[in-house]
C-alpha cells in the first residue's frame, strides 16, 4: 500500500460495512443505546488492508511524531498529609501528531499519503454516526498516536469542563493498527463505577469507540522478544462533537 484509500469505506470488511450501513444487530448505534460507553470490535476492518497500513504509517509518519510525556509528579507522593489521599493526574509516555493542525511535522507527509483525505471522508464521518449512534458534527479533530514498548496512558477520563460544546459529552473512534512485532497491550476500562473491564488492543486492525468522559487506561505496550525496535501500535482517531452542541 502507496496511500491511503479516498473513503474510509474501503478497510471495512462486510461486518463493518453492516455496521456503517445500520445493520448490525448490536453494534449499529450501540453507544446511544446506553448500555455502554465503550465499544470494540475486531472485525470491521480488513487484516490484510491492515497490515499494509501499519507499514504505511510508519514508513511516512514514524520519524514525523512528537514526543508527548507526562510523568508521576514528585509532589503526587512527598506532599501527602495523610495516607491514602494521593491524587494522580494523568500520565502519559507516547508519540503523537495533531493532523488537523497544519504546522504539525506530521500533517503534509499525512497529505501526501492520503490519510489526511480518508480521515475526513464522508464514509469516516458516517461510520463514526453509525457506531455510536449520535448525531455528529461535520468537522472533527484528528490525531495519530504512535505506542512503542512500554509507552501507556495512565487513568484518566477525558472530560473538558471548560470547553462549551464538549463539556456534555463527545464521541472518539480509534482505528489500530499493530505492527508484528507487538505482543500485547490492554485497554481497562469503568463499569459500574469501577475499573473493572478490560479488552486487549494489541490487533492488527481493530475499532474502538468512546462516549466520553469515561474513565480508562492502557497498559505498557509490550514487545515481542528480540522485536522491540519494530513493536508499534498505530492509532488514527477521530473526534466528534455532537451535532445539536
């Protein structure tokens, strides 16, 4: 694979394409239907189609990531008053490139690719509409997420109080794509006020989507022996703001 297909539409497997057409029995709509705030998939998107795009992203993207680092403040720990009081802010070892921001160092190698054209594709707009079953705005964020061994995201929610037409709730979809070289890496997830769920992400091409905020994790990416210069978990994301906020 050169570039990425014009629509989304064309890494959908025929599940998927069930799905974007509001035919699936349980995953069309699924997050409106309230019975969650999380959902995935294994089988909507193509493995062979995939794998391609694995290679894809990191022969044209993986020298164009930035570093996005937030470690354990010193103060989270020494400047407790009494135990079990601590507050941990979100951490994060991963790298990352905001595509919808055009000084990003990723965004015209992303153009070039196509991935820029896929990404905002009527079929990717629609899939995201299906999933969740929200109706969403026309414009969306975009962003790629790059995890090497031992990258994660720590605890964290993903609310914005302070962002007027996000503050009520958005929707994200993650599209994976894992190198051969990732042995696994885990998504724990809230259920029932706890975190209590969890599901692996360490697919070749796999779909998850969130109503948020919803609190969630992911483990430290792990390599496969002897293959840790190769080991990468690709995300494309999508971020949605609900269409009457």
């Amino acid at each position: 694979m050169k570039s990425f297909p014009n629509e989304f539409e064309a890494l959908l497997t025929k599940t998927g394409k069930r799905v974007l057409a509001g035919r699936h029995p349980t995953l069309s709509g699924a997050l409106a239907k309230g019975q969650s705030r999380f959902v995935g998939a294994d089988d909507l998107l193509d493995p062979m189609k995939s794998r391609a795009v694995a290679g894809l992203l990191q022969a044209a993207l993986g020298d164009r990531m930035m570093k996005m680092e937030q470690a354990i403040p010193r103060g989270a720990t020494w400047n407790m008053k009494a135990a079990y009081q601590e507050k941990l802010p979100k951490t994060v070892l991963v790298h990352t490139a905001m595509l919808d921001e055009k000084k990003s160092p990723a965004r015209a190698r992303a153009e070039e690719i196509g991935l820029i054209a896929m990404l905002q594709s009527k079929s990717f707009h629609a899939f995201a509409e299906a999933l969740s079953g929200y109706p969403l705005r026309r414009q969306w964020g975009l962003q790629t997420l790059c995890y090497r061994p031992h990258d994660y995201s720590g605890p964290h929610n993903d609310h914005h109080p302070d962002e007027p037409y996000g503050c009520d709730g958005y929707t994200d979809l993650h599209l994976t794509f894992c190198t051969s070289g990732v042995a696994h890496q885990w998504l724990v997830y809230e259920r029932d006020s706890h975190l209590q769920d969890i599901r692996s992400i360490a697919t070749v091409g796999g779909v998850t989507c969130y109503r948020l905020p919803f609190w969630h994790y992911t483990t430290p990416m792990v390599a496969k022996r002897g293959r840790e210069a190769e080991a990468r978990r690709w995300v494309l994301l999508g971020t949605f703001l609900d269409r009457w906020s």
